[in-house]
C-alpha cells in the first residue's frame, strides 16, 4: 500500500501541476471560456472510453501491467501537450492523458485486493489523499514554474515537468510494485463485453444509485473547476500563480481528511453518515463561494468544497466496492470511472455555457442545485441502512463475505 501511495501520488502531482493552467493555456490560442471548458472535458472523454477497458484488464492481467501502461502513455501525452502549438493539438494530446488515465482505477482495484471491507472506506481514503497531495503540490508548483502575470507566464514548462513526473511513477511501479491480484483469480474473471458489463453494473439497484450519487457530485464539482481561474480572472484578476495557491489550499484540506480522518470517521459512524454530510458541506461551498468577495471568504468556501469531497468520495468508493465480487472489482470501479468521466464532460460543457450565457457565478450555483438533488437521494438510499443492513449485490469476495453500511 505505501509503494502505490507513493506512485499514485507522484503521478498526480503532475496532473495537479496543469490544472490551474490549461485555462489559461486555451485562451492563450485564442479559446473562448466554452472552449477552454471542452479542452479540459477531452480528459474525461478519453477517460469515458478507456476506463471500463483498463477495469477489465486489470481483472485478467492483473493491476501492475495496467498501472506501467498508463503511467507510460501519460508521459508522452504531457510531452505533446507541452509542444502543443495550436488549439487542436491541445485538444488531441489532452484526449490521450484521459485515455492513459487507468492508473487511478487499477489503483483502486489494487486497494480492493489488499484490504477487508470493513477496511475499504479508509485504504479509499489512501488513494483520496494521494490526490489531495497532489492538489497540494501540483498547483502550486505549476503556478510558480508559470508565474502570476497571465500575459507572459511560462504555461510550457509544466507539462515537461509532469512528463517527467509520470516517467518517475513508472520506474517506481516496475521496480517496486508488486502484483496484486493472485493468478487463480483472474483466471475466474468473467468475460463480457463493456456495454454488458455497464448494463450489468447499472441493473443492481443499491450499485446504480450510488453511482448515480457520484455522477452528481463529480459534474457539480467538475463545472466549479474548470471555471475557477476564469472566475477568479474576473472577480480578483489573479493568474495561474494565485490559482495554484487555492487549489492548493483545496489539496492540504482534502488530503487531511482523506489521509487521516475518513478511515477512522467511518469505523466509528459508517459510510452512509459521511456520505450525507459531506454533499451538505458541497452544497453550503457551492452556495458560498459566488458571494466571495474577499480572500477570507473564498477560502470558507473552498474549505467546505474540500472537507465534503473528503468525506464522500471516498464514501461512495468504498460502498461501491462493497458491492461488488472480488473477482469484479476492477470491472465496477471502472464503470464507475466511467460515470465520473461522463461527469467531467457534461460539467465543464454545462458550466462553459452557463458561465457565457448567465455569468461567471452560474456553474457554482448549478453545482449548488445539483448538489441539492444528490442530497435528497442521498437520504433515500441510505434511510434503509438505519433499520437493518443490506447484503452485498456481488459475489461475497475472497476475503469473506462483507456486508456494506449502506446504502
């Protein structure tokens, strides 16, 4: 677990690097605020189409060949876009990144594999802060390599550095890490086809709703990032320095939570009691942010938005796991990737067109009502987990049967 801790965080450190600044990035070619929020959705559109294939191959192959592949192709995708010299080749080389993003999902099936249920909640939590860390580091390393006047900052070295990064990740998994998924279990991996598999995963009903759940969540919170630096642009001029500050403040909130509390917050109360607080927190963060007028203000803001996507990530990962066989888990993490990818496609398309059309502070206000509607489901899914406890929708795992909080 520590070894992929720490490969997991090195490679979203330079993922973290790029964030703040690929809004600016796409309107240094020109791109309008819609356009720099489909830039920044072809992520999640290469993710859409890979995520459930690298599940499943992580299934038969095992997690560490799957984990080398996309550590490997997310070097060369930071390389192109660093070289990027119009909007279209930005667009390409950032569909590849998503498309060689099924670390994260191996990653969680390599948790899977090594932690009981009643431990999952707090191993999700270690992939939850190794994005957190990244959030730490990345952005605001970006920023300084970039600097904070948008007119002249430097927006290509940190894609070089990213690449770099990634091709430090891979040495680490081919030297250090070991498989996970033992040989007699892939070979009793079921063979289906990705839209079988999608339609399978979607047909059980406590598995749907947490995945609806998370679908809510990520496209609130994807309109609110990808808008962040162009709002922050307009509401207190700040470049990609001053960004990388904030969502670094995000990262070292999100980590702490993640990191070191989430385990032992579920042990003590369940999944299902962080899941509803942490959309509550979402929701008021959302609310809040708009009328930000100040630094003071806006850090209460991103505060909530980190602490309840500290909370329920890792929540909804955890339950999602819980109801899946041993011999799935990377295929219904990937599937749920899937649905996250959709989110981050949908999210940031939605909020370039609210943020045109309406105004900069329309996508945290949608994010806002969304976050209103998962809440309310939320609390249906959960209502039953108050009177008894419900049965696994998968085959009981390898390390024994396990039976979820909730939903």
């Amino acid at each position: 677990m520590v070894i992929l801790f720490a490969i997991v965080v090195i490679d979203l450190i330079g993922f973290g690097l790029v964030i703040p600044l690929l809004p600016f990035y796409g309107e240094r070619f020109g791109a309008s605020p819609f356009a720099v929020t489909v830039i920044l959705a072809m992520y999640s559109l290469g993710q859409l189409f890979a995520a459930p294939l690298w599940g499943r191959l992580s299934d038969r192959w095992g997690r560490r060949p799957i984990l080398l592949i996309s550590l490997a192709g997310s070097a060369v995708a930071y390389l192109w876009m660093g070289v990027a010299y119009s909007l279209w080749v930005l667009f390409a080389a950032r569909f590849l990144q998503g498309a060689m993003a099924g670390n994260i999902a191996a990653a969680q099936a390599y948790v899977a594999d090594v932690t009981t249920p009643e431990n999952r909640a707090k191993g999700m939590g270690m992939i939850g802060a190794a994005f957190g860390i990244g959030f730490i580091i990345g952005p605001a390393l970006g920023g300084l390599l970039a600097g904070g006047d948008p007119a002249t900052a430097r927006l290509g070295a940190p894609f070089y550095v990213g690449a770099g990064l990634s091709a430090l990740a891979f040495l680490g998994a081919l030297i250090f890490l070991k498989e996970s998924l033992p040989p007699e279990r892939r070979g009793s991996i079921r063979r289906v086809g990705r839209l079988a598999a999608i339609t399978d995963k979607l047909g059980r009903p406590n598995l749907r709703g947490l995945i609806l759940l998370s679908f809510l969540v990520v496209l609130a919170i994807a309109g609110m990032e990808v808008t962040f630096a162009m709002w922050a642009f307009r509401q207190f001029h700040w470049g990609p320095l001053q960004v990388g500050y904030v969502f670094t403040f995000v990262g070292v909130i999100s980590a702490t939570m993640q990191g070191g509390l989430v385990g032992r917050l579920a042990k003590r109360y369940g999944e299902a009691p962080l899941l509803t607080t942490g959309l509550a927190a979402i929701l008021l963060g959302l609310l809040i942010l708009p009328a930000a007028a100040g630094v003071a203000l806006l850090l209460a803001a991103t505060g909530l938005l980190a602490s309840g996507m500290g909370l329920t990530q890792p929540s909804i990962n955890s339950l999602i796991s819980r109801c899946a066989a041993a011999t799935e888990q990377g295929e219904v993490l990937g599937v749920s990737q899937s649905a996250g990818s959709l989110a981050r496609i949908l999210g940031p398309w939605l909020a370039g067109i609210l943020f045109e059309v309406l105004g900069r502070d329309a996508p945290f206000l949608c994010g806002a009502a969304l976050m209103a509607v998962a809440l309310v489901l939320a609390v249906r899914l959960v209502r039953p987990a108050a009177e008894s406890r419900l049965p696994t929708e998968g085959t009981p795992s390898a390390q024994g049967p396990s039976t979820p909080r909730a939903p």
